[in-house]
C-alpha cells in the first residue's frame, strides 16, 4: 500500500490539476460566448452575399464561359484542401476530429489519381499532417496572434487563395473545418470555396424580382465572387472559433469531473489507510502493555 | 405602399444599421445614385464613398470602402467590408498607414510584393481623398 506521505501528494496534485481544468473551463465558457455572438453577427452578411449571388448566377446559367471563380477550370486533377484547425490543444476531439475527415478526403483523391496540394490554418492540423503529407503542405497561416477573428485577418488567406486560383495552381478547392451546431455537438464539414458553391434555392425566391444591374452582371459576379471567397473562408473560421471553444469546455468539464472522482477515490484511500495505521499502532501498544 | 425604405447596412462582422428612413444616398461605381421607397430592383457594386441617409429632415453619412447594394422589395441592403459614421473616421491613422504603405511600395523587393503593396495604398488614399473632399 502507498505511504501516506505519497497519497497526500497526490491529492494535492490532482486538486490542482482540478482547479487549472476548471479555470479553463470557465475561460473558455466565456470565450464561446463571444465567439457565437460573433459567428451569429457574420451571418446575415454571408447569407445576403449569397442570395445576390445566386440570383446573378440563375439569371446566367444559360450562358456558357462567365467568370472562371464560378464555373471552374473545367477540370479537377488538382484538388487544394485547406485544413482549418486550432492553435491551442487541449480541447478534446476537435482537432482530430477534423484531420481525420481531411485526411480521409486526402487519401480518396490520391487515390483517383488527383494531385493534391494543401494548406494548413492553425498549427495544431498543420503538426499532424506534416507526419504524413509533408511534401504536399505547400503554405501554413499562423493565427496565433489572432485574438477575435476579424474579416480583416480572413481576407489575406482569401487573396492568397485567389491568386494561387489565377495562377492555376489548383482546380477545385475545398476547406475543411468544424461546424458549430451547439456545445456539445459540432460537425466536421468540407466547404467547396472555389469554384463557388451556389445553391439553387436562394435563387427561386428572388427570381421573381427582375433585378437592374450596375454595371452589367459579369462585373458584379467579377467583383463579388472573391469577395465571397473571403466572406465565406470568415464564416468558416469563425464557425472553427466558436466550435474550438465549445469542444474546449466539453473537455475541460469532463477533466474536472473525473478530477474530482479521483480526488474523490484517492482520499477514501488516505482515509483508510491513515486508519490502519492508528489501529496497528493501537494494537501494538495494548498487546506490549499485555505482555508485561 | 410603404413610405419609408427598410435600410440595412451590413459588414462581414455584424448587421451595423437596420432601419427605415426617407432616402439614402449610395456611391455606385457608376455615378451616385438616391434610392428613395419603392426603388425598382438594383444590384450595383459601390465604390470607397460615401453613403447618406437621410430621415426626417437629418441627414447621416458614412464611410464605406467596398462593397455592393441591393434594392428589392424589401428595401436596400449595403454590403460593405468597411463601413463607419464620417465623423468617426480616424484620419490621422488612415494618414499615417498611407506612409507607412508608400515606404511599403518603395521597399518592396520584387514585383509582386510591389503590386500588393500599390494596390493597400491606393485603397487607402481613395479614402483620403473621400475624406477631404467631405471635409472641404
């Protein structure tokens, strides 16, 4: 059996253990706090963009040719899959989560012979990946100097993304992230930026109003289309943002709690065992005064 | 017939100003043009200008750098990636990250480094220019 003077410091260790868990509980708590409100506050900008441009892009469809950020390159040998993760460990599944889903698509698209190239957000997914794709990781963004997400801090991957686009570097771009659906519950979700994604449905209701435009569409989808790249790639951090902490707390709550059982178990053992010892003390006393 | 428009001014962090008001001003690429209620349907890219709303004989400007608007039924909708009330723009620090971005220019080591840092300055001296011309 362990000594006392062992249990005793055990204790101590796991009870502040308990106590850092807990604080990062209760930090991260309010962090998700703000990055739901954040979250919430991009959407109605995200989903106007994305009403605009899916009633341009029906009002198109017909035409052949249009704007290359829309219609694609026509091909899709090389896929760019972008991985958007945390900075920070410590938040349970959630990293995992996402570079297991990343690293699923990754095999699947090498395996029908695509060539793949990929970009890390977030150093966390970039450690991980580097084991395996190391030659394929062509840049990472750092966002660790990043304390709440701006739009500004989204729009230089944005352009960069852009660029490589122009540039032909890649074909179909998609960028894989956690959704943040509620504390308990966030989803791995891969997001096609490029080309768009557009959804039909925005466009039927907004197909009734004959829309002027000013200038003509092809210059409005030219400028709004990378526009929505960066809009969009926000969106998705800011949905990783408030995933991260959410994950976060989940984890440290459950760190706590089994701190606690074991705190718990451990002094039921100190208990006992510091029993013992008086009993055994007591017995050698009574039976010593016996025997004289 | 409503007569009031529903305006709503949104930048990618948050729904910045909802509200029904007379008219609204809005710089368009293409000329400035008023959107009063029951505007027909228009979709125009805007340029680094500014935006007046006007609501019972009081007028409101803002500044706002890119972006697009959209009238329908509804009413009008600015998209805009930057967008703040005039008199809260700070022009000193717009000044002084123009200096700082024409040493970027002057500085930079090959061509598309250059072009990045030419196109950051002129963003920022078109608003300048808005500035002024709003001060003069």
């Amino acid at each position: 059996m362990a000594n006392l003077k062992d249990l005793r410091n055990r204790i101590a260790s796991v009870t502040s253990t308990q106590k850092i868990t807990k604080a990062m509980k209760m930090v991260s708590a309010s962090k998700l706090k703000r990055a739901q409100d954040a979250a919430e506050a991009a959407r109605p900008y995200a989903e106007r963009m994305e009403n605009v441009l899916s009633s341009i892009a029906s009002s198109m469809k017909g035409q052949t040719g249009g704007p290359a950020l829309l219609a694609g390159t026509g091909s899709d040998q090389k896929q760019l899959v972008i991985v958007a993760t945390s900075e920070r460990g410590l938040c349970g599944g959630f990293n995992t989560n996402i570079v297991k889903a990343a690293k699923a698509k990754i095999k699947a698209l090498i395996e029908d012979g695509k060539e793949v190239t990929i970009i890390t957000i977030g150093k966390k997914g970039a450690s991980v990946l580097k084991r395996e794709y190391e030659d394929k990781m062509v840049q990472h963004f750092d966002m660790s100097h990043v304390k709440n997400l701006a739009f500004d801090d989204a729009l230089p991957i944005a352009s960069r993304l852009i660029e490589m686009y122009e540039a032909g570097d890649y074909d179909v771009c998609t960028l894989f992230f956690a959704k943040f659906i509620n504390v308990l519950t966030q989803e791995v979700t891969p997001l096609q930026l490029i080309p768009a994604s557009i959804s039909d449905e925005g466009g039927a209701d907004l197909g009734i109003a004959c829309y002027e435009y000013e200038p003509d569409e092809n210059e409005i989808l030219e400028d709004l289309l990378p526009r929505n790249v960066g809009v969009q790639l926000f969106r998705a951090l800011l949905e990783n943002a408030a995933s991260e902490q959410g994950s976060r707390m989940t984890a440290m709550d459950n760190a706590t709690r089994n701190a606690g059982e074991m705190i718990d178990d451990l002094r039921t053992t100190y208990n006992r065992s510091r029993q013992a010892v008086i009993t055994n003390e007591l017995i050698e006393i009574i039976s010593g005064a016996e025997a004289l | 017939m409503a007569d009031k428009l529903h305006f709503e001014l949104v930048s990618p962090a948050k729904l910045l100003k909802s509200a029904d008001v007379d008219m609204v001003v809005v710089p368009g690429t293409e000329g400035d043009f008023g959107v009063l209620p029951a505007h027909a349907p228009v979709v125009s890219t805007l340029r680094t200008g500014v935006i007046e709303v006007h609501d019972g004989g009081e007028s409101e400007k803002l500044l706002v750098v890119g972006g697009f608007a959209e009238v329908n039924s509804a009413g009008l909708t600015i998209l805009a990636e930057l967008a703040t009330p005039i008199n809260e723009v700070d022009k000193a620090g717009y000044e002084a990250e123009l200096k700082n971005l024409t040493e970027d220019v002057q500085d930079a080591k090959d061509d598309e480094a250059k072009a990045r840092a030419e196109k950051a300055r002129d963003k920022v001296a078109s608003i300048l220019e808005v500035l002024e011309r709003e001060a003069a």
